[in-house]
C-alpha cells in the first residue's frame, strides 16, 4: 500500500492537477477501525458525499474550520489511503437543526434523520467529553461538509 504522499502524488499526476498543491489533512472517519473501513467504503462507492463535525471541537482544539476548495486524502480503518475529496460546501448549524435530506447525503445506517441523530449524539458525547466538554443535542451546533470524490475515477 503506498503512503499517503505517494498516493497523493499518483493523484495528482492521473487528475493533472497542480504539482504544488497540498491535501488539508489525511483523516478515517468514525471512532473504530470497523467503522473507518465502512465509511472509507460508503465513500469510495458514492452513497456518503457528506460529514458532520462538531463545532466546538474546532473552538476547543483551536483548529481551522474547513474551507470550500480543501483537498483531503480518506484512510481507511489501518491508516491506508483510499481516496481524495473535495471540500464542494461547508456551512455550520444547529444539530438539531440537521433534515432527513442531510441524514441521507451522509450516507450511514438506514439513511434516516433518526439513525444520523442517535449515531452522532453519542459519537459527539464521547468526542466531546475526551476534550472536556458537554454536549448537547439542543444547542450544540455541528459543521457540516458537502464533499465529491477526486480520486480514484470511479463510475
């Protein structure tokens, strides 16, 4: 398995893209290797062509808040590259507020608001107890990324 520059470099030689440029970050999604290798597999298949954050994680961890145009490489569940995104849109909200129509484009579980509302909660309550921090479904507020695969060519 390459490394994650050597994957990214193939990347960006078979797209033709810039030399130059830099991925944002080289993450896996979930909180188990299980659930990093579904995610990585929902994505490289096209059903999960979004994420949710928390927000305050951001503000706690003083990191910078995603930015419509960032690349990222997908790990996998064994930190082995898989894909490269594109960052399409982003935008922060109530988790509350969060529809049906966002719970689908995240493509988990069955696909329902109510599977995305009790699979986050309690994957936010742990993260956000890890740093320190409360969370709540009422008032916590979620950022929301809305993203397409780069690499590889899938169809």
């Amino acid at each position: 398995m390459p490394t994650i520059d050597e994957f990214f470099a193939t990347a960006k030689a078979e797209l033709a893209l810039d030399p130059a440029l830099t991925y944002r970050q080289a993450q896996s999604f979930g909180d188990s290797p299980t659930l990093a290798d579904t995610i990585a597999d929902l994505i490289l298949s096209g059903q999960k062509t979004a994420t949710a954050s928390g927000f305050e994680l951001y503000v706690h961890d003083h990191q910078p808040m995603p930015q419509v145009g960032d690349v990222n490489v997908v790990l996998n569940g064994q930190d082995e590259p898989v894909a490269v995104t594109y960052l399409e849109d982003t935008f922060i909200q109530p988790f509350a507020s969060v529809d049906a129509q966002q719970a689908r484009l995240e493509g988990e579980g069955d696909l329902s608001l109510a599977y995305w509302q009790a699979e986050h909660a309690r994957f936010f309550k742990a993260a956000y107890a890890d740093a320190g921090l409360t969370f709540d479904p009422s008032s916590s507020m979620v950022v929301i990324e809305c993203f397409r695969v780069l690499y590889p060519f899938t169809n």
